[in-house]
C-alpha cells in the first residue's frame, strides 16, 4: 500500500527535477567536449609549434645581436628595430612595398571584379576561358618567373612583338623606370584568375530575384551593378582586397629570380630585403627584427580585413 502524496512531498519531487536536469547539462558538454579536443589537438599543436613558437622565437631574436668577432649573442633590445629605421636601404625597401601594394592591389582586385561579370554570364565556350584565365595560378611562381624572364629579354618575343609593331625595344628588367612596372604585370597574371573566382563565388550567391525587381524597376546595367552588385558583393571584395593586400606584401620569388632587388633598389621588396639580410650579409638578428616589422604590417591588414567583413546582412 503506497503512502498517499503530501504538499511537501510533492514539491521536493518537483524541485529535484531541475536540480537533476541542470546537473545531467554539464556531463552532457563534458562528453561532447572530449571528441571535440580530439579532433581539435593536431590542428592546435601544428599551429603553436609550426606558427606561434616560431613567430615567438623571431621576436626573442631580434631582441638580440651576435657579434661575428666574438661569437657571443648579446641582449640589445629595440636597437635593432632602431638601426633599421636609420638604415636608408630599409626605407627604400618600405617605400618601394607601398609604391608596388599601392599599385597592384587596386589593379589586380578591379581586372579580376571585371573578369568574374564577364565569365558569371552565360555564354558558349565560358567555362573553358574561365579555366585557361585561372591556369596561371595552378603554376609554381618559379616557374612562372622563368616564362617571363623569356619574355622580357631583350631579344625575346616582347620586344620582338614590339619591333613588329614598329615601336622600340624596352629594357624591362634591367631599366629601374620598368623594373617595377614589369614585375607588377608578371604577378598580376598570376594573381588576378586566382582573386577572380572569389568574386565569381560571391556573384552567384546574389539571388536572381533582386535582379528582376530592378528590372521590372526599369534600372540600367550601370545602376544594376553600383547599386545592387557592389554592395552584395561587399564582404568578397572585402577578403579579396585584404588578401590580396597580405599577399603582394610577402612577394619573394620573382624578385629573387629576376632582379635580385634591382637595378638600382627598384624592385627592393621588404621580403626580398629579409632575404638578403640573412643570407647575404648574415646578420640573422637585424633580418628578424625586419620580419617583425613585416609581420605588424600583416596583422593590421588582418585586422583591417576583420573590420570591413563585418557589417549589418
């Protein structure tokens, strides 16, 4: 015989549901955390040990400076960012970045918006132009250094094109007015097929219908793409541009293959510079504290493509 229910008992059996309810939540996170850091552990340890000890062990480095007559390492502190910041080749170099990302980046982001409109329409033989516009980038830049060096030689097909159309041969890479430029449209045909298909992603995620309703609205193709196509397509631009950014500042392959900084310091980029601290003039220490640098610069661009990819939907 069961004894009949009470208030009070009634209650507690009420009040011990939540309690056992709130303490089953818990355990239920704590197995689900456990695969989680499984699967999360590889990813982590290559990050610490592949990235930010290395990172952390340049910024140690270029607290210091070996003295090749002694072979003793000393504590230097900020003197080395301090002599880089007095060292005119140094500012070159920076200068010579922010001349080539100045003119790069908006070139190869507005040829690559361009190139992603045309190839998003349908027409006969688009994917197959699509393919050969994004080839390049399936290239290794060495070997695509390499293709235009012929290129640029001066007895190569460039200036021999140019002799045909009845205009004189360019020096290229070996005038410090060209050098530059040169390398500017040798990574540009690298990079732009590659950026493209970014904003090829983006166009096709803009749904049809807003399209129709300015049809319908009577809006030309201009207003069609400033005002629709533009700000749809915000945040791809977004990345693409950042991206872009962090990448033709880590430009190295084709300045050392080609030019080797020159002629002149022209095409002195500051990765290329990193390069021929360390391993030309061998000072490891200066070299890191000029990859710091380098990398400060990233991070701001980073933050800057953080800032502008977020926003109201």
């Amino acid at each position: 015989m069961t004894p009949p229910r009470t208030p009070a008992r009634a209650s507690a059996r009420a009040s011990a549901r939540p309690a056992a309810t709130a303490s089953a939540a818990p355990s239920r996170r704590t197995s689900h955390l456990k695969p989680a850091l499984c699967f999360l552990a590889p990813a982590v340890l290559a990050l610490v040990v592949l990235r930010l000890l290395p990172a952390g062990m340049a910024v140690v480095d270029s607290l210091h400076h070996h003295s090749l007559t002694d072979g003793v390492t000393r504590f230097v502190g900020l003197d080395n960012y301090a002599d880089l910041f007095r060292d005119p080749q140094f500012r070159d170099s920076v200068r010579v970045t922010l001349v080539f990302s100045l003119i790069i980046n908006p070139l190869q982001v507005a040829a690559a918006l361009a190139l992603a409109v045309f190839f998003n329409r349908r027409f006969a033989g688009a994917r197959f132009w699509r393919s050969l516009v994004f080839l390049p980038i399936a290239v290794p830049p060495a070997v695509s250094a390499v293709i235009w060096s012929i290129l640029y030689r001066p007895e190569g097909p460039l200036n021999a094109l140019l002799h045909t159309l009845g205009l004189p041969d360019q020096r290229f890479l070996t005038s410090p007015g060209q050098a530059l430029p040169s390398l500017i449209v040798l990574m540009s045909w690298v990079g732009v097929g590659y950026w493209m298909t970014f904003l090829i992603a983006g166009l096709q995620d803009i749904p049809a219908e807003v399209y129709d309703a300015c049809a319908v609205d009577g809006a030309s193709a201009w207003q069609r793409f400033t005002r629709v196509t533009l700000p749809l397509l915000r945040r791809p631009l977004a990345f693409v541009l950042v991206a872009d950014t962090v990448a033709n500042f880590l430009v190295f392959a084709p300045v050392q293959l080609l030019t080797q900084g020159g002629p002149e310091g022209s095409t002195n980029l500051m990765m290329y510079d990193v390069f021929r601290r360390a391993y030309s003039v061998g000072d490891i220490n200066y070299a890191e504290a000029e990859v710091v640098l380098l990398v400060a610069i990233t991070l701001v661009v980073v933050s800057v493509q953080y800032r502008l990819m977020r926003g109201e939907e």
